[in-house]
C-alpha cells in the first residue's frame, strides 16, 4: 500500500474509522453498546477524536447505540495500535456471554514529515531543495527557460526536476552507467557548466551531459582529477577510484605545490595576491596551503567536510564547516582565517542528522548540504546561504 | 559487575559524542567478543538463541543474500536487482547483479547460485539462465523474498575444509573452531571494500567475560544482556523484540487438555517478571508475533485472571507436571520457578527440573524475518507445531493464521525479548538496525592521531 499523504491523511482516518464501524455492527446487530476507544499507537489526539467521531456515527447509522455498560447489551473495546508498516485498529466485541469476536482494520501510516525550512558577521540560512530515500550525492538548482531547475545526482542517476505548483517534477531521468564498484562512502559532484549543461564525478567514473534537449547523458570509466572549486579552470586533484578521500596528488597544483596529504575536501579563500587552500586531511589534521607552504593546523576540530563561499559580510571569503552535534546532529558553522587560526563567524545550523555531502554552489555565494535525518534514514538535499549578522 | 559495566558503557559514550563530523576512514582491525563457541561457521538447527544470533552476525560479513529485508518488511535488492513472480507466487525470475565474484575469484553466476540453493530446498526447482534465475515450486510461495533473505539462504560455498566463501565484505582469514575467527576485508565486494582492514573474533566468551574485557578495553564490540542495556547509554543498541520466550508442550505431556493449558496461561502474572527477572526488558506477550511485526498484539490478552483458571479447573484432577528450561538461558531458572509459584495459585503443582521427561518446556525462539508470516512459520518451527496456513500479509489473514496455531494452547507466549549489544567509543558509525543485526561492514575506527 502506498504511504499517506498528509494532507489526505485526515479523510482516510474517518473512512477507516467508518469501515471498522460496520464491522463491529455486523458482528454485534443492532442494539446498545458500550464503547471504549485506546490510543496505543502515535496518533495524536485530534486524530483520536476524528476517529472516535467517525466510529460512533457510523455506528449510529447502523443501528448501534453507546450506552453506559450497565445499560449495554455488550461491550466493544477498540485498540488503535500499529506495527512498523501500519496502523492496526482491533475491536473486541462481547455480547452477553458470546465468546469474544475480534474485527480488525489496517492502513498505512503517513511518512516522518519533511521539515519546513545572531550577533555574528554571518547568519546562515537553509533552503530545504529535495529529499529521497537514495543517497543524494549532490545537488545544483539553476534558473533555465521555463522556470528553475533543480538537478540531483545519486548513485544511480542524475534526475532534472522543474518546479510545478510547487512541488518539483521530474523532467529528465538519466541513468550513470558505471562499470567499477562503487565505495561504501560515496562521493560525487555535479558541476554546471557553460557549453554544456554538466559534468558529473565519481570515484573511477565521469559522465558528461549533453547541450540540448532531450537531455543525454554519457559515461564513462576515468581516473582523471575532479576540479576543487566550481570553475572551470580550478585546481584538480585525483579521487582514490576505492575510498572516499582525494589521494592528494594535484593536477594544476596549488601554486608550486603538486602534492598534498589524502584529504577529504578542500576549500579555496581568495586573498588579494593569492589563494589560501583549506584542507581536511584524511588523519584529521587541518591544512592551510598558500601556494609556497604547507602548514598543518592542530586545534580546531572540524568535520571532514567543508566549502568556501563569498559574502558581503565581513571579510567577504568565509568556510563553511561541518561538525558534528549532540548526538548525531550535525551542524554547519561559517569561519573566516584572518591569518592562520580560524575564527567562528557565524552560530551553529543545525540539522536533524548527519551531514554527508557539502559542495559549493557554481556563484560560490552558497553552498548544497546533503543530511542523512536521523529518524527516517532518508537524505535532504539544503541549499545554504548567508546574509550578514549584526 | 553489571553496575561496572554500566558506568563504563556510560562514560564511553560521553567520549564517543565529542568528536567532529567526520567522513568514515579506512583500515583498523574491529575487536568482538561472542558468546558461541562454533566448531563450524553455519546456522546449527535448532540452535540456542544465542548461538543463532552468533551465526548469522558471522555469516552475514561473509555473504550476501539474493534479496534483503528493509525492517518495515518491504524487500530490498541485494545479490539480485530485479525480479517478477506469476499471479499464484509459484513461478519467480530473478536478475541478478553484474560484476560480483565470490571471495575465491570465481564467477558469481545463476548457475552457481542454483546449484547453491538446491540442497537447501529440495522442493524449489531452481534454473539458471544467462543472468536470470528462476524458481519454481508446487505450491504457492507469496513469502518467498522474505525467505531468499533469511540468513540460513545466504549465498555462500564452501572450501574443502568447510570455511564458507561468500560475495560479502569480509573473506574468512583464520578460524580457530570454537576460540577465534580473523576476517579480512574484501578488496573485491560489490558494495564497497569496507572500512576496516580486519575482524577478530573471539568465541565462547560469557557475557560476564565480555563486559569484563570491555571494561579493560581488550575488546571493542560485544554482546548485552538486554536487561542491563535499558540505560541511556549511547553505545548499547538495543533491538526490537526478535525472541519470543514462551512454554511448549512436548507431544508425550500428561497437560493435554487445552483447559488445563489455558489455566496456566491465565494463571501466570507476566509483569511483575517481565519488570523484576528481565529488568524491564522486553514485552510480556500473548501472541506468537511482537506488535511492532502485526500492530494487533493487544487482542491477546497478558492479563493474569485466576479466578477464572480456577473455574476451568473445577472438575479436574491434576497431577504435577515436569518444567523444564534450557539451563544455557541464564534467566530460564529464575522465571521458571516464578511461573510454578503462579501455577500453584490456580491449583496447579508445577515441577522445575532439568531430569527426566517433561510436561512443558520453557524455551526460547527466534523471530527471524521482519516478514510476519515468514517469523510465525519460523516460530512454529521451533515450536515443533504444525506450519500455519497464511494466505497473506494482510491483517485479518494474519491474525486468523495465529490465532489458528493458538487455538487449543499448543504453546503459551510470555514475552518477546530484544537483543542489545555495545561498542566502545573508538568505533565510529556503530548503528545496528533495529532487528539486532550489527553493521560493521559500515563501522569505522577513530584515526589514533585525532
């Protein structure tokens, strides 16, 4: 059975309530009854009530009257329960000295609801773009004729959605055809691009999309470097094909630097004369590459991932960073590197999970947030974005 | 010693909650104790529990299945990616997954996979074509994914000396029967080489011992009595209820009339055992089922009611029956004689004893599927009971097929029980399902120069 809309929820309640109703009045006839009603499962109160509503007309409809016990010819006890799957309402029924008789109804329970969407320089902001139960690798939203576009790669395919009556649609499915197994941790990334529409990155695969509608795309095996930043002449560095984690050869390097430790991700801060790398190396440490040196940075205990962006609040070049929460809530938290120690310069955001993938957006001025949520196990794709604090 | 226990699971989950986000690392070997001791790595029938939940946490690092089990029921693709049925569930096509190999290096085929599941089901007719298997059997088989994802239907091989190979993330390295098992990973796995490097095993370590080596930091993942894991701990994972603790009535019992068999049931107070004996853990029960597999648990009543086991007992003459317990449950003893002193207040004289024949048996059974009907056939299975008729998942057939294997008292439920088990603050993404089945394939160690 498909899984309950929200919306429609209320209805179908009723009309279950409704069904269980003439079950329990072909088995009792027509006649007084005491009724009692337990909640054991996670509906709320309101529902209680809509039910228990719905079960007495319906009940009166057919002839059956609540009535206290000593006026009843026979009781009814209803249990509204629920397995994982379901929800499973019993009613026992005893009339006189019968033996007890036992109806049940059952229907699907709804889906964990998507959730609706300081004194520092920065504030950030999460825009709640897209949520499935695949692993969202990535995710890129784009203004295109007709409307936005927004794009999310998994690890079977890319999907276009065009946003309809505000819900996005699908509009294209297109399947990555890979022939190298996949790591555990997979990683991979979208990028815009000017003549074409994309490019896709995965550990030992790349896929290019076509430039025109119908929309193709192709793949294919390939060791190449993935580009650090979203431009197109970015510093590249090479994925390990088995891992999840760059192997810290580089293809430009950063400045006279060709050969960093493995790292995880790394983020370009733009300084006046130069560019000052931030990497999350594979062993935990923090590296601050400036082209000429390499310099290891032990204190702060950032997550793995991170991404630059570009504001008009304070210094204008800001990191963003995961860390992890209390427990498995992850949080993402803007810092700016006056010099070599990172300071905080915004608040914690929040999620209601972990934080698995974590790119900059093409502009730079934002970034996408994958979250794995803790209760559903599914993954929301957020779009991050700053304004500036007081 | 289990207040020791407790404090050091505690505190290690303080230092397991202040580390950053980190993406999972690579290499390290995974520590874990077991309470078996297994002269052979496969699911021995009719095995204790213990021993059950033992096996298939081994056997399931070494191999896959064709399908697997989301905890909701529904079947995911595993070793085969798609597959179809005919309208009367008695003809199945799978396609399998490309590009898998067994842990020896040879082909991963449906030929190799029909030649897997013959001796296991004398009764399927299974063929191999290209990349499609099929199966087909005499009589409809509506549950026949959940089955394909039970652990005894992994796909796996076996060497010369019997060590299983399968297509999973670990590959057996060493294996001491009994006392240890090294695994290696699988560089080759279809769903990724895992994160660690290694797993070491060892066997036969009591849950007493387990704690003790936990404590002393010699072991990194064991096993919990789940009556000791209802803390706040964030590094014990406890299960929903998979066991069912219930009495049988052996064939040759002298306690064949259903009245005396109902009287008992009625007789005995399942809470007070439930809060004090089993710590809390658990649920007393009625059904063969837990609710969280059927939603409809509470129509079997658990309320204790002597009064009117004593009415059914009115005309009759009883004579002492034999209880007896698995002496391997450490709590067995204890809710057995619990259960005598409630039968004697409905006039029935209960024996607890390990000699001789007994009238009914307290025992323990596996629920092994989150597939309802295909755990209330496993139960009568164990039960020794007939195999129930169910016609489908759908409540009302559910319901009818249990209230069926019920009806005249062939076994009285107790309670349905979790399993829970810890892990110690150096191991990252430690997040079983909530069916009990560990994830260390999943699993990842804190790099040392954090």
């Amino acid at each position: 059975m498909a899984d309950i809309a929200p919306a429609c929820h209320g209805s179908i309640l009723g009309d279950t309530a409704r069904q269980l109703a003439h079950k329990i009045a072909t088995s009792s006839g027509p006649g007084a009854i005491a009724l009692n009603i337990t909640n054991r499962s996670s509906l709320d109160d309101k529902s209680v009530r809509e039910i228990r509503s719905a079960l007495e007309a319906q009940l009166r409809t057919e002839g059956v009257r609540i009535a206290q016990p000593e006026q009843a010819m026979g009781s009814v006890e209803v249990i509204l329960s629920e397995s994982l799957r379901e929800y499973v309402w019993s009613a026992e029924i005893t009339i006189g000295s019968d033996e007890k008789r036992v109806a049940l109804m059952s229907l699907p329970r709804p889906q964990a609801g998507v959730p609706s969407a300081a004194a520092m320089p920065v504030v950030l902001r999460k825009t709640f773009l897209y949520a499935q139960e695949r692993p969202i690798l990535d995710a890129a939203l784009i203004e295109m004729t007709g409307g936005s576009r927004l794009f999310v790669l998994d690890d079977t395919q890319v999907v276009m959605y065009r946003q309809q009556s505000g819900r996005w649609e699908p509009e294209a499915q297109l399947p990555i055809v890979h022939s190298r197994t996949f790591p555990r941790d997979l990683r991979g990334r979208l990028l815009l691009r000017r003549d074409h529409l994309f490019d896709v990155y995965l550990p030992g695969t790349f896929c290019r999309s076509g430039a025109s509608v119908p929309l193709t795309l192709a793949c294919n095996a390939s060791d190449d470097p993935w580009p650090l930043t979203p431009d197109e002449g970015s510093v590249r560095a090479f994925f390990a094909t088995a891992r999840n984690f760059f192997t810290g050869a580089l293809s430009p390097g950063m400045g006279r630097i060709s050969n960093v430790p493995s790292f995880y991700a790394a983020a370009a801060m733009l300084r006046p004369n130069y560019t000052l790398w931030v990497l999350t190396a594979v062993d935990g440490s923090l590296h601050l590459v400036d082209g000429m040196t390499d310099q290891v940075v032990r204190g702060p205990r950032w997550g793995s991932d991170l991404a630059a962006v570009r504001s008009a609040c304070g210094s204008g070049a800001q990191v963003l960073v995961s860390e992890r929460g209390d427990p498995e809530r992850d949080s993402l938290r803007a810092f700016e590197i006056p010099d070599r120690d990172p300071v905080a310069a915004s608040s914690p955001l929040e999620f209601d999970g972990s934080i698995v993938a974590l790119w900059p957006e093409g502009s730079s001025s934002g970034a996408v947030a994958v979250v794995r949520r803790e209760d559903t196990g599914w993954y929301e794709a957020y779009r991050i974005s700053l304004s500036c604090g007081m | 010693m289990r207040r020791i226990a407790f404090h050091f699971l505690v505190a290690c989950s303080f230092l397991g909650s202040a580390a950053a986000a980190t993406r999972p690392h690579y290499g390290g070997a995974v520590r874990v104790q077991l309470q078996s001791a297994p002269a052979t790595l496969d699911i021995p029938a009719n095995a204790a529990t213990a021993d059950y939940w033992d096996a298939t946490r081994v056997l399931a690092l070494i191999a896959d299945n064709l399908v697997s089990m989301e905890t909701q029921g529904r079947p995911q693709p595993a070793l085969a990616i798609a597959w179809q049925n005919d309208s009367n569930a008695r003809h199945w096509q799978f396609t399998l997954r490309r590009g898998v190999k067994f842990q020896d290096g040879s082909a991963f085929s449906a030929a190799a996979i029909a030649q897997i599941l013959a001796p296991l089901h004398p009764d399927w007719h299974a063929q191999s074509s290209g990349d499609t298997l099929t199966i087909d059997t005499d009589n409809p088989l509506p549950s026949l994914l959940a089955e394909l994802a039970l652990p005894r239907n992994a796909i796996l091989k076996r060497t010369a000396s019997g060590l299983p190979v399968g297509t999973g993330p670990f590959r057996v390295g060493e294996f001491q029967p009994g006392k240890l098992l090294k695994l290696a990973a699988n560089e080759e796995c279809w769903s990724g080489r895992p994160y660690l490097d290694e797993i070491e095993i060892e066997f036969g370590k009591s849950l007493r011992d387990q704690a003790i080596a936990f404590e002393l930091g010699k072991t990194d993942v064991i096993e919990v009595s789940p009556a000791a894991s209802n803390s706040a701990s964030a590094r014990v994972r406890t299960s929903l209820p998979v066991e069912l603790m219930a009495l049988v009535f052996p064939a040759n019992s002298k306690a064949q009339d259903p009245r005396v068999r109902e009287a008992l049931s009625l007789s005995i107070d399942r809470r007070p055992i439930q809060s004090v004996l089993l710590k809390g853990a658990g649920d007393p029960a009625g059904s063969l089922l837990p609710n969280w597999m059927t939603g409809y648990s509470a129509v079997f009543s658990v309320q204790p009611n002597v009064p009117r086991a004593k009415a059914l007992l009115a005309d009759s003459r009883l004579p002492a029956f034999t209880l007896s317990y698995d002496p391997r449950d450490p709590q067995a003893q204890l809710i057995a004689e619990r259960i005598a002193l409630n039968a004697r207040e409905a006039g029935i004289t209960l024996q607890v004893s390990l000699s001789g024949a007994d009238d009914l048996r307290l025992v323990r059974v596996v629920l092994p599927s989150p597939d309802p009907a295909t755990s209330l056939r496993e139960a009568a299975r164990q039960l020794g009971l007939p195999q129930p008729a169910v016609r489908s998942n759908a409540v009302e057939d559910l319901y009818q097929a249990e209230r069926t294997v019920l009806d005249g008292h062939p076994v009285i439920p107790l309670f349905h029980l979790p399993v829970a088990g810890a892990a110690s603050g150096r191991v990252r993404d430690w997040d079983p399902d909530r069916r009990g089945e560990w994830n260390l394939p999943q699993v990842w160690l804190e790099a040392d120069s954090r």
